[in-house]
C-alpha cells in the first residue's frame, strides 16, 4: 500500500539559512499534519491542512510557515534556521474528509533536520 | 487542554512474556480517540492499535491489546508474546473530537526492552 512521503530524508544547513521540507500524502487523503520531534522527545504538533486550508495550529515558530497545494502535497519552509531546529520533522496524512478511517493519522519517515 | 502521561520511560520483558505498557490522559471530553505508536530505532511511526472512546469494548490486534477505562481515563497497552521485534518507544496519543482539532497530543513514550 502507498505511504506517505517525505523528501528530503536528510538535511543539513547552515545557522540562518533556509529549507524546505515537502509531504506526498498517501492518495485521496486530504489533511495534511506536520509534527516536529527533538532528540528524546515525543513528537509535537505544529500545523494542519485540510483541503489545502491551514485547520489548525500549534507550537509553529513565527519563523515557518506552510502550505498545502492542489495536489493535496504540503511543504513546510523554515528560514533564519536555528540550532535548536535540528530535529525529526513528521508529515502525517489522514482521509478526514472522505470516506475511511478519518481519526488515524499515517505517518511518513521523517526528514531528519540537522542545524550547524 | 488534554494531556497524555506515560509514568514508565523504561520497561523490559522476556521473550515469550507478557508485559503492559500505562498511559493516563486528562480531558473534559466525552468523545475522542486514543492511539498506540511503535517507533522502532529507524524512528518510523507505525500505528499499533486505536480505541474509540465512546466504545466499551477493548481494542484488540493480534498480540495487541489495551485496557481502557474511561472514568479512570486510563489506556494501557498489552503485549503478549513478546517477540524481539516489540522493542521500540511507544508512544500513547489522544486525539480530539472538536471540529478543526484533529492534531495529536502524544506522551513522552515508553521505551520498551525485549530480552532474549
């Protein structure tokens, strides 16, 4: 069964430079979850999309911002990168809006973010 | 706001064994979702089983199974018939209900220990 994707899996950047972080959810799912995960720390949310409009909100710094497309793939852009945003960044899908298992989120395997 | 507490950062089990994983949450909701996650070393969240509150009924998948009680707010994960494969971090998650939020709120996780 397809899976939800995330590219790239790795990254490495600069303090104070930029990255974007892109989501292929799995087909017909149509909301969209960005969750950050640092080193020994359980995984925290920080926005949601459903039907390409932001759904909800959570610990987002000012300096990300994310977007859903017509594709229904969301990518995530993090600028003036930080030490402390090396972490873990999980996309996960759900069918909220269509028929299926609405409440399950399915995760993707993550971009490791690393900030030098 | 909801929380999600898991009081063991650590378990271990013999192979063959069975071993139950604790988690609590707090809500004033009626209505929401509880979920297990195995997060095995190449930290993949994988879903393991979920429980819908307003069922009575305990969630069961094949050596999987939880003990939830709703007036206690409690949903503990029972593994039975450990297998090597078991260890990972578990992470128990509850899920809103209410319109526009459907993020996860997670607890800080269980490693668990399989040994031979």
């Amino acid at each position: 069964a397809a899976g939800v994707i995330q590219s790239p899996r790795h990254l490495i950047k600069e303090k104070r430079e930029t990255a974007t972080l892109k989501c292929y959810p799995i087909p017909r799912h149509d909301t969209v979850y960005w969750y950050q995960q640092g080193p020994g720390q359980d995984p925290q949310f920080l926005i949601s999309f459903y039907e390409k409009m932001q759904s909800d909100k959570g610990s987002i710094p000012d300096r990300f911002s994310a977007q859903q497309f017509s594709d229904y793939h969301s990518e995530l852009n993090m600028s003036s990168l930080e030490l402390g945003d090396s972490a873990l960044y999980f996309c996960a899908s759900s069918p909220r809006g269509q028929a299926g298992d609405q409440e399950t989120q399915y995760f993707g395997p993550g971009t490791r973010l690393l900030v030098l | 706001a909801q929380t999600v507490t898991q009081s063991q950062p650590e378990m271990s089990v013999q192979e063959a064994e069975t071993v139950t994983l604790s988690c609590t949450y707090d809500t004033s909701e009626s209505d929401y979702y509880l979920f297990w996650y195995k997060q095995p070393p190449s930290r993949q969240m994988i879903l393991v089983i979920r429980q819908e509150a307003y069922k009575q009924q305990n969630a069961t998948e094949n050596r999987f199974s939880v003990n939830f009680q709703k007036a206690a707010k409690s949903f503990s994960l029972k593994i039975s018939d450990s297998q090597l494969g078991d260890a990972a971090m578990y992470f128990c998650a509850y899920r809103s209900t209410t319109s526009g939020t459907y993020k996860y709120i997670f607890g800080t996780g269980t490693r668990l220990k399989v040994l031979a």
